[in-house]
C-alpha cells in the first residue's frame, strides 16, 4: 500500500460513521496497524511484513498523481506540504480524508506502548524527544533527529501564515466539526500542561477508542441517564465506582488521588463529551472498529409525569431516548412513540410506589422504574405547553424558581413538612384537597426554596447557572437560521437575573425576559444581527461555558451527495435506469401530456398574482432543509417540534403521527430523499417542471427542496416582467395543516413563437437562480415509465427461495378485508399467494409477495405499497366489462368534471407514481371522508389529474380501472 492508501485506511478506521458525535483520538497500536492491513488487501503478509509497508509508506510518501520526492524534505515540511495539497482544486477528489493524519498518528506512535504507565502523562518535551528519537531509530522510520525539537514541534501547532506554518491539529478539528458535522466523530486539540507541543501529542493517549466505546457501560452502571446533565463530580464518581477493567490504571489513579488537576478535568471533560452523545445503547464492535449488533437497544429509567387539572391529577410516566423509537415499539402492552424531541408519549403503567421493569418482545429495551420515598416532579421547556393543564415530569434538581410538586410517602412526610418551614409564607403548601394521589402518599406544592434540603440529593439547590438555548431551526455549531429565533432558559437560576446578548466586538443588548405556565426565559433581539457570533452573559459576569452561538443567513445550501435508487426505491444495482433526486435517467423522452403548449391567445398578464404567506412554517421548514442540505430523521423531528408548538394554542396530545406522515409527504412530494433504513434526509436540488396547462398558458412548479430567499428572487423576477410572468404562491389543503407541508409554487408564462411561448422567461430565472437542473417538461411521464408495475411481480425469476433467516423472525400477514397487518392469516380462501411483513428487528421490517410450490416457499421483495396494490389486484375478481383483464376495485374513484384522484388512505401510491400525480399541481393530496357506493372512509384526494393521463397510469401499471364518481356530492352528504 502506499502512502496514501494508508492514510485513508488510518483515517477511515479513526474517523467513520459509527463514531459520530463521539470523541476520536489519533490513538493505534501496531496490532491495530497490522489488522488494518488485513482489511484493505488481499495479500496475506505477516505482522512484520505489513510493519514493514507501513514503515515504507512513512519514508517514502508516494501517491498516484503525484510526482514530487517528499523523502528529502523534513517531517514537518511533508506535512505542510500534503496540507498544501489538500487545499488545491486539483487534489480535491484525490483526497478524501486529510492527507497528513498518518504523520500526525506517527507522532503518537512512541507513546502507544507508554499508554498504561503514567509516564505519558507526565512526559515533557525533552523525554518525550528521547522517545520518539530511540521509537523511529528502532523501527528504521527516517525522520531526523532535530525533527523534533521545539522549533519544529511549533510549525505544526501554530498559525503562521509568514513563516508558512499551519495549526495541522486545529485545522483537522475544523475538519472533523465544520466540514464533516460531526458526522465521523468529533477530534478537538486538547493539551496536558504548560508544553503546548507534546502536550496536544499526550493528550491523544489519556483515554483510547476502545476504552470510548465501553463507557455506556459505566453509565449504566452507575446509574447516569441519557440526555440527563451531570456535574463534572457526578462522572468522577462514576468512573472510580465502576471504571475498573474498561480504564487504564493509570487514569483510574489519576481521578483516584488527589493533584494532577489539570489532568483531571480534562478526562472528565471528554467522559462528559461522550456521554453527551451517548443514545442509551450497548454496542459490541469488531475487529475493523464497526459495529457489529447490539446488545441493548436501550435501558431507560420511567420518569414519573403528573398532570394536574382543576380538582385532580393524573400520573403516568414517560421515557426519553435520543435515537426516537421504532414504529412498532410496545413495551409491557404500551405502545412507545416520540411525542417531542425525543420524550416518548404518556405511558399508562399504573402508580403505586413499587420499583418495576418492563421490556418488549426482543427485551432489547428495558424500562426500569425506582422505588423512591420522595418524586421530585418540575416543569420541562422541551415538552409543550397543555392549555388548562399542567404538566410536571420527575427531576433529579431543584428549581429556585419554578413551581415545582413533591410526593412523598408516609414515612418521610415529617422531614418534609420541616423543610417547608424555610419557605416564605404562600410558597410552600400541603394539596389534600385534589383527587388522584394515591395512597400512602401526600403531596405538596412549592416555589422560591431558600435552602435545600440536607441528605436529599434531588432537594439540593443548585450552585452552578448554566445557560440552554432551546427550539428554532439548528444548523450545527449552535448555529440557528435566521426566521424562527431559539429562547434561552437558565439552569440554576432564580428567575430575577438580567442576561445581556454580547457581540464579539463588546455590543451588548439586554434580553427581554417572559414566563409561560411558570417557566421563565429569555427572548432574543428580533433585530439580532446575522453572521455574527454573541454569546449570554449576566450582567454582572460572564458563564463559566463561554459558549459562541450565532444567528445565520447562509447564501448557499451545504453539499450532499444524492444516492442512484432502481424503480423499487431500493439502492441502485446496475440497472438500466434509475433515479438520482427527482429525476429518472435512461428514460425514454415522451410527450403523453402535449407539453410545451404553443397558445398565443394568452399573451399578457393583466395582474401579478401571490397568494400565501412566504414565511409559513411549512416555508421555513423548506427553508431549513434545503440550507441544511443533509441531515438525519431524528434532527427533522426537532425542528419540526420546535415549528409545531410556536405559536400554537391548539395542542395535539401526541404529534408523532404528523412528524412521521410530514417526513413521508416531504419525500413523496420531492422536497427530499428519505433513506428510512439510515434515518438520514436529504435535500433535492430544485428545478422547474412543466404541469398540464390545456387551454391555459404554459405553467412551471418549482419543485426539489428550495429557501425562502428563492422564492423572494422569483417574485422579484415576476414583478420585472409582470406582464408575461405571474407567480402563484398556494397554500396546501386545510386537512393537511398539522403536517407544515410547504406551499405549492407555480410560475405561469406567456408570450408567443419569439420567445418560445414563454419559456424563455423560465430559462432565464432558472439562470438568475443559479439552478443547475434543467427545466423538465415531461417528467410525469417520465416517473410513471420507470415505476414497475404490479405484472413485474408476478414473473417467476422475480421469486427466490426463502432462507432461514426469514423462516425464523416474526411474520405479519395483511388482511385483505381489513387492508391491515396482522399475525393471523385471514379466511379468505386458500390461495399460492400472500403478502408478508418480516420483522427482522425492532427498527426494520421487509416485505415480500409469499407463495408455496410444494413444500418449498418462495419470496420475491417488494415495496410495501407496492405488495398492497399487488395483492389488491390479485385478489380482486371483479373485472371491467371495457378492458378485458382490468379490475374494479371499489378503492379508487375519478370525478372527470372536476379532474379530481381520489384513494382510499389504505392504499397510498408507490412512491414515483406518488410523485408523478402530486407533480401535476404541486399540492400534496388531502386527507377527506367521502361517501361513495354507500360507504363512508377516509381518502387522499388528488387535485388537477387530466383524465387520459390518470387513467392510463392506473391501468398499464396497477391493472385497475378507475371508478367514477362525484366529488362534490360524495363531500357534500359527509
């Protein structure tokens, strides 16, 4: 392997996926060095052998496309050089990790085998330089001897842009934050001691990755709960109590003594890096440092909820898991879904003071509920505010302000009503007068504590004021876009203090302070500025954090790579055609809804024409995605809670139906690609198609993910030439308001054969916005020719034998009177055919057309909503009298006077043929109850469907005709 090869093969086992958010330090072994090898070749060479290539590699840096002899050039000038390199447009797609990180991990090299003693963390630079000199001088690595003295040291840990030093440590900290976002982990420049140079070099060996990887375990142990904050005293004790066997000795001695405080804090800090990512799972890694399975999935402790009413209160309990839970998570007969930034819904288990432990089917989550003689129960800004209703979720601290709840049981009672003697009269009470508490136990309500309460470890007031920025739109970095502004809350405090916004060149502006159901925070400037960053200081002093954030109005969307899907939706695998974004390729061009039209009749606008408010939620969260670029599953929710709940006075009890429905219809309706398998979301580039415009001037949906920005240039645009150019700004349909779905836009053009009809109006915009994709003019068409159809699924060669694997997991069967999934089979009559959902673990399901041929079963996969419609047909034996072969379902209906699709809810389109009819208008379909042949259900009902066009989808691809029927009486009688 060459150089190169091996600082990709260091990078990627230091820097992947499966350590997002997670610490990385430039920490290998030779052992490690020599399993990497094994992995990237296929040359099986022994231990020395591959030491030798690797050593090959360090003194004679060779790489393809570069023709340069780095051997003759000093440690540090190499790596200043492949930095250099890094930097140039020319090397861009040679480079795909930072190109010095395997003389950065060599730096590290001559501590590894010190990594147990204490002697690393107390090396300086001059025992350090006898270190390194005998490590290289042993092993034949030619670095020279003054290569590392403190001169030397210097050039790659300061900036000098004169001397041509660069900071290579600080600048792969920017590149691990600010250009991977955090995505393959997190590397920051850490330094033990006044040594600023070999400091940054011990630091790489205080806590190793594999000793990363089992802290869950001591979190468990110890009781430490995800997404709760600690104090720095809290993982110290963690770590001595239950650090042994997963911490070197030597840092256990360090936390165990008294000095070395430095050191310390250090190591607790990084514990308390971690922890802050940690998703509550257990993970089991191999060799190459992946993940291999998981353990547990997630150990929760319950919290303890009371909501009080009127005259009563309620309790049940609620749990809180970063990673949001699987679709059909049921836990001790409890369905568990995410209600708001990770909280779970109520959860019903019954109250009455004993410890429990409830676990689903596979018991890989595991809820676990404490005894306790007193609940600490306060307010949480992360879950919404319920009109005539109060909500208090268990803490683990005191408040000095906020109205908090205490249930206590019967034999502690006394201590507690003693404490309430510290209180200042009204603030502390005895509630015996309100239904609902159980037996055993009186509650008490209180506010303003004035001392904690000796002994009790939940009834200690706080002594740190820590601040949390909460809600708007997060871009990474505390880092929120402009539009929807985040409020600041303050941990710790009474509630009376004054925070000040600071700006980095010593402006300062006083916050406006507001309360909503007793939570006190602070609101930020509306005239806050852009691009610059502030950080919360009281004012009297500045935070012990000295956080930066930053309000930002980015000019361009991050860059995502868009992934090639075959006709299935699936992961492209060389077939002829496929999809990347919106758009199939290998497609045939046709022309089924004669578009351009070449109509003069409409030659000028008389109006120009906007309706909607641009700055909607929908609109801003389109806005946000499309900035964003890429993001994951779980950040969508949070944004979308955060949208949801402003300003919102008619409260939902649960919203995970809509967030879930929201990510679904943003997908189908190409704002986004949505890999459901990886919980990651990305933003489509936008472009302009052509909808159906018989009889009207030629009209453009912009279509893909777009920002508000966007939108403003093409109003600009059309007010320019507002006599040829209209814009139309629609908002989606009212059933769909709780899905913050953004608005429907549509240029509409006209002119005559000199400027194509109007046309070239849309290719100029598409200039002017720098929109890279062509104007499509029959992409409708396009989708419905890639989509399979229900015959492909019939084939024989489609149909492979079902392994053992899937003979094994749970199965469900869908019903076919019922349109449900179910684990009895139905009554229907026998049949070789049956459409089956396995579920294979708690987050992933396949589905699969099922038949027998003797004793043998035979699978072939497929889309989820392709098997319903596949099974529709197949079942179906009511044929049409006009089309021989077609089936009359009596679950898909067309009113041809108003062009208008309507399908029953259980029965959503395939995915392109989704996106083909929602690309006729740009309006997502609505949710309705309709009353059609006598029957009442809920159906999506497309709008501005031509007729030959809907019908021909229906029958070449799904074998059904389409019913008609009457929209408006169907509506009307319901």
């Amino acid at each position: 392997m060459d150089y190169l090869e091996w600082n990709d093969a260091v990078a990627a086992y230091l820097f992947n996926e499966d350590k997002a958010g997670e610490t990385v330090f430039l920490y290998l072994t030779r052992d490690e060095i020599t399993r990497l090898y094994c992995d990237q070749s296929d040359v099986e060479r022994s231990g020395n052998g591959v030491w030798k290539d690797f050593v090959q590699a360090l003194n004679y840096p060779t790489f393809s496309g570069y023709s340069y002899d780095l051997s003759g050039m000093g440690l540090y000038d190499r790596m200043l050089e492949l930095y250099r390199l890094s930097h140039l447009r020319t090397f861009q797609d040679v480079f795909k990790y930072p190109p010095y990180i395997l003389y950065l991990v060599a730096l590290v090299l001559p501590l590894t085998e010190l990594a147990a003693e204490e002697s690393v963390l107390i090396m300086n630079q001059s025992n350090y330089y006898d270190r390194a000199k005998a490590f290289f001088r042993k092993n034949r690595i030619f670095f020279e001897e003054g290569d590392f003295s403190t001169p030397e040291l210097k050039k790659i840990c300061t900036d000098h842009k004169e001397k041509g030093y660069c900071d290579l440590w600080k600048d792969l900290e920017q590149w691990s934050q600010e250009v991977r976002k955090h995505e393959l982990g997190d590397f920051s420049k850490m330094i033990i001691g006044k040594d600023v140079y070999v400091g940054i070099i011990r630091a790489q060996c205080l806590i190793t990755a594999d000793e990363l990887r089992k802290l869950p375990q001591v979190y468990i142990d110890a009781g430490l709960e995800e997404g709760e904050d600690y104090q720095p005293e809290d993982f110290h004790k963690a770590l001595v109590r239950h650090g042994k066997g997963i911490l070197k000795e030597s840092v256990l001695k360090i936390l165990a003594t008294k000095g070395n405080e430095e050191v310390k804090k250090l190591i607790l800090n990084i514990v308390a890096t971690n922890h802050l990512y940690w998703d509550g799972a257990l993970y089991h890694y191999d060799e190459q440092n992946r993940r291999k399975y998981t353990e547990l999935y997630a150990e929760k402790k319950l919290k303890l909820q009371l909501v009080k009413t009127r005259n009563e209160v309620a309790l049940g309990y609620r749990i809180f898991s970063k990673k949001g839970y699987p679709n059909d998570l049921e836990i001790g007969g409890q369905f568990v879904a995410d209600e708001r930034e990770g909280w779970s819904c109520v959860l019903n288990y019954g109250f009455d003071g004993n410890s429990f432990v409830k676990t689903d089917r596979s018991s890989k989550w595991r809820l676990t509920f404490e005894a306790q003689d007193i609940y600490l129960l306060g307010k949480n800004p992360e879950l919404p505010f319920i009109p005539r209703q109060s909500c208090y979720i268990q803490q683990n601290g005191l408040s000095r302000y906020e109205e908090m709840f205490l249930l206590v049981r019967d034999g502690v009672v006394d201590k507690i009503r003693d404490w309430g003697k510290t209180f200042e009269e009204g603030n502390f009470a005895e509630l015996d007068e309100l239904e609902g508490i159980p037996e055993g136990f009186i509650l008490f309500r209180f506010r303003y504590p004035q001392k904690g309460l000796e002994g009790v470890k939940e009834l200690t007031l706080p002594v740190l004021k820590k601040v949390k920025i909460e809600g708007g739109m997060p871009m990474g970095n505390r880092r929120y876009l402009q539009g929807f502004l985040p409020v600041v809350y303050l941990e710790g405090g009474d509630g009376k203090e004054e925070l000040w916004l600071a700006y980095e060149n010593g402006q300062k502006e006083k916050l406006s302070q507001d309360e909503q159901d007793g939570v006190v925070f602070w609101q930020l400037p509306p005239d806050i500025e852009i691009n610059v960053p502030w950080e919360i200081v009281l004012s009297d002093g500045v935070f012990e954090q000295g956080l930066k954030y930053e309000i930002i109005a980015p000019l361009f969307p991050e860059e995502c790579e868009l992934r090639k899907r075959n006709n299935l939706g699936e992961e492209y695998k060389g077939e002829e055609s496929y999809v990347i974004g919106n758009v199939p390729k290998g497609i045939e061009k046709f022309n089924l809804l004669g578009l351009p039209t070449k109509n003069e009749q409409h030659y000028q606008f008389a109006t120009f024409s906007v309706t909607g408010k641009t700055a909607s939620k929908g609109n801003l969260l389109a806005d946000w995605l499309y900035l964003k670029g890429c993001t994951t599953k779980l950040q969508f929710y949070e944004v979308f809670d955060n949208l949801y709940y402003w300003n919102n006075l008619e409260y939902f009890w649960e919203n995970s139906d809509w967030k879930r429905l929201a990510l679904n219809w943003f997908h189908y309706a190409g704002f986004i690609d949505y890999d459901y398998k990886a919980g990651k979301v990305t933003a489509l580039p936008p472009f302009f198609v052509a909808l159906p415009a018989k009889n009207r001037p030629n009209r453009f949906l912009l279509a893909g993910a777009r920002s508000l920005q966007m939108i403003e240039k093409i109003g600009c645009f059309c007010e320019k030439y507002r006599k040829n150019v209209r814009l139309e700004i629609n908002q989606q349909h009212e059933s769909l308001r709780s899905l913050l779905l953004p608005d429907a836009v549509v240029v509409e053009v006209t002119g005559n054969r000199e400027d194509d009809y109007g046309i070239d109006y849309i290719r100029n915009l598409v200039r002017e916005l720098s929109i890279e994709s062509p104007v499509e003019m029959q992409l409708q068409a396009k989708l419905v020719a890639f989509a399979p159809s229900v015959k492909d699924f019939v084939m024989t060669g489609q149909y492979q034998e079902l392994d053992e694997f899937h003979q094994a997991v749970k199965r469900l069967y869908f019903d076919r009177q019922r349109f449900i999934f179910t684990d009895k089979i139905d009554n229907l009559p026998e049949d070789d055919m049956r459409l089956v959902e396995f579920q294979l673990r708690k987050w992933s399901t396949e589905y699969g057309i099922v038949k027998a041929e003797g004793m043998q079963e035979k699978v072939c996969f497929l889309n989820k909503n392709w098997g319903r419609y596949f099974m529709l047909e197949h079942s179906c034996s009511c044929c049409s009298s006009v089309f021989k072969g077609a089936k009359n379902t009596g679950i898909v209906f067309y009113d041809s006077n108003r062009q208008c699709l309507v399908v029953r809810v259980e029965f959503p389109l395939p995915e392109f043929l989704n996106k083909a009819v929602i690309f006729l208008s740009g309006c997502i379909p609505a949710r309705e109850k309709l009353l059609i042949n006598g029957e009442i259900h809920p159906y999506y009902v497309y709008r501005d469907c031509p007729p030959a066009f809907i019908r021909a989808i229906f029958l070449t691809k799904m074998n059904i005709v389409l019913e008609s029927f009457s929209y408006e009486r169907s509506n009307k009688i319901v």
